[in-house]
C-alpha cells in the first residue's frame, strides 16, 4: 500500500503510461511506477476522494476524481500546477491533441487547453 494507507482502503480505479513512467490510481494518491524495476519512485498527494481517470498531457499529468476537481500535475517535480472545479464528479478525461476533455456524473462535458 501507499503511504499512510491500509490494505483494506487500497484499489487501483486507474492507470496510464506517460513520460516513461506507469501512474496508478490508490485510493486519492498517485503512485508513479518504473515500468522495468515496478518499484515505486514516488507518490503523490493531494485528493481528498478517489481519482477516477488519469490521462497525459505533454509533460503532465491529468487527474480527476470523485472530489469534483480535475488536477494538473508536472510529472518531472511531482507538484500540482493548476485545480479546475467542476460540477460534479468526473469520471472520463480524454485528450485529442489539443483539448482535454471532461466528462462529469451531471452529463456535462467541459473542455480545456491542453497546452
């Protein structure tokens, strides 16, 4: 398990492959995984419910959950660069080359810059 975290309370909701690195969903936290050791280079924090969609954008790393928030993060210092609150819940985030887009528990979609 993560970090401060109990067997019971860790699942994997989600994974990706970006930057050379496989990022997985525990629970609220992000663990980032060499992909040829699969050990754990570090993990990162910041949610308060579960992640439910993880995607790569460039050099970051987009996460977004049940906390009704989608958070940008620089996968090459681990800290968070921009929160976008949205209306509900987010469970889909795609990405087109251009636009990041989000799907939301309300039947919203909303989209951002994905530069």
């Amino acid at each position: 398990p993560a970090p401060g975290m109990k067997s019971a309370e860790v699942f994997v909701s989600c994974m990706c492959y970006h930057g050379g690195s496989i990022w997985v969903a525990v629970g609220p936290c992000l663990l980032r995984l060499d992909p040829h050791t699969k050990k754990i280079i570090n993990y990162l924090e910041g949610r308060s419910k579960i992640i439910s969609c993880l995607i790569g954008v460039g050099k970051n790393l987009w996460s977004a959950g049940h906390d009704m928030k989608i958070k940008v993060w620089d996968m090459n210092s681990g800290s968070q660069t921009c929160q976008l609150e949205q209306t509900s819940q987010v469970f889909a985030l795609n990405y087109d080359g251009t636009v990041v887009w989000a799907a939301c528990l309300d039947k919203s979609i909303t989209w951002y810059d994905g530069k």
